[in-house]
C-alpha cells in the first residue's frame, strides 16, 4: 500500500483531528501502533506539526467521513497520476534537526539490543561504523554527554523496521548456535573413538621397577613344599615286616 508523504506528521494530525483507531492511522500511514499509541500520549512526535491529508489531495473527506463511522474499515489514499519512484538506495537521510539525537540512539540500541550488529545499526539510524564502534568502545569524543534514547521515540526509524532487525539478528544467533553445538557434537564421537583406539594400540610396557615389585610378591604368595616320601617309605617297611613276621608264624604253627 502507499503511504503518505509525511506520514509521521499525517499520523499526528489524524489524532489530533479525528477519531480513528489507532489500527485505522497505524495502516494508513505504514507505522506501528504503539508509535500511534506515542504520539496520543505525547512520548513520540511532539515536537513535529500535524499536515491534512485531505488539502494535500492524499486522502478524500468522504472516504475519511466513511473510516470514522466504522471503525472496520480501512483507509484508501487517493491514486496519483504519476507515481512516486521509491528510494531504495543511498543512505538514510536525516533532517538537521535529528541528527543530534543519533548518537543516544545508537547507545539506547547498544544497551537494549546487544544482539544487532554494527552493520543494522547504521541502516536503523542512519550513521557510519566507526561512531558506533566508538560509543560501543566508549571513546566517544561526547560520551559523556550522550543520554540513551529509543530510536523510534526521537523519529529516526519506525518500530516496524526496529522489529524486523531484532526478528532477523535472533534468528542469526539461533542459528550460529545451533552451528556450534552440531560441531562441537561432531568432534566428541571422533575423539572418544581415537581415544578407545589408542588403548588398544598402545601395548602395556613393564618397566623394571613394576616387575622388582611383582617378584617379591610372588615370592610371598610360594609356600614350602614338605615332601613325606620317607615317612611313606618307613609306614610301607613296617607294614611289609609284620606281614611277613605274622606268615613265619602261620606256617610254624
């Protein structure tokens, strides 16, 4: 859908002036509601003056007329016959009177979100690498001056792109660790298998003090041997003698 040419400065004169939802003002004019939500209380846009889409030709007062009676229904910009080529490359530009503001912005998102990079900073603010790396660093040549704000809060971007960059630097970190673990996964396998395979290599080496030891001990453990050959030879002699003594005497008989 297209958008307002002001659409911050349409938003607050569409509060100010009507009684639309803030879903009905947060489609027309391509913000976030809780920015509508902002500038009804005064946190967001209050220094910015309120522009009528009805006398720049944006809007008609009788499709406004019929979005105020429902509050259902959804507001639909009046078609141009030229249409405006959207920007899609260069740099963000920032009005004079902003431009101050970029370096709390930039300390609020690298306090409240750790996770975004350098790189989705500077598109969300408008602002080069190295002020960022120097607040982030705290050598800062007005870090002592600087009081973190909310981007969105001071008008440098929209919460919608806020939002996005948050939703895709957690799905980056998800992923890298998910990375990780799978690696670290992968290399205990092949370790436990080198170190079950190097057990089994590896022959035991006896060296001369453990074989010093173990001989005494088997020497322990021996015990005599008593050999009862001659008592056996002396009880057979003398059992050999009364027999034949005992026959003597049976056939002197």
């Amino acid at each position: 859908m297209t958008q307002p040419l002001m659409p911050m400065a349409t938003a607050v004169w569409l509060v100010d002036n009507t009684v639309l939802t803030f879903t009905q003002i947060s489609e027309f004019c391509g913000l976030h509601e809780l920015e509508i939500q902002g500038i009804a209380d005064g946190t967001v846009g209050a220094h910015i003056v309120g522009q009528d889409p009805t006398t720049s030709g944006q809007l008609a007062q009788s499709e406004l007329d019929r979005c105020q009676e429902d509050p259902s229904a959804r507001l639909v910009i009046s078609e141009y016959d030229v249409k405006a080529v959207p920007r899609t490359k260069g740099p963000r530009y920032t009005p004079v009177s902003k431009r101050q503001d970029k370096p709390d912005a930039i300390a609020w998102l690298v306090r409240n979100h750790p996770e975004l990079t350098d790189l989705q900073i500077s598109r969300l603010v408008g602002t080069t690498m190295p002020t960022i790396q120097a607040i982030r660093e705290r050598s800062h040549w007005n870090i002592s001056n600087i009081r973190p704000q909310d981007p969105v809060g001071v008008g440098l971007c929209k919460q919608l792109e806020l939002d996005e960059a948050v939703q895709i630097a957690a799905v980056k970190r998800e992923k890298a660790a998910a990375k990780a673990e799978a690696a670290a996964e992968a290399k205990r396998p092949s370790r436990v298998k080198a170190a079950a395979a190097a057990e089994e290599v590896a022959p035991e080496v006896e060296t001369p003090e453990a074989e010093a030891i173990a001989e005494p001990e088997e020497a322990a453990i021996e015990e005599p041997v008593v050999t009862e050959e001659p008592a056996v030879a002396e009880d057979q002699a003398a059992t050999e003698g009364l027999t034949d003594s005992d026959g003597e005497a049976k056939t002197d008989e």
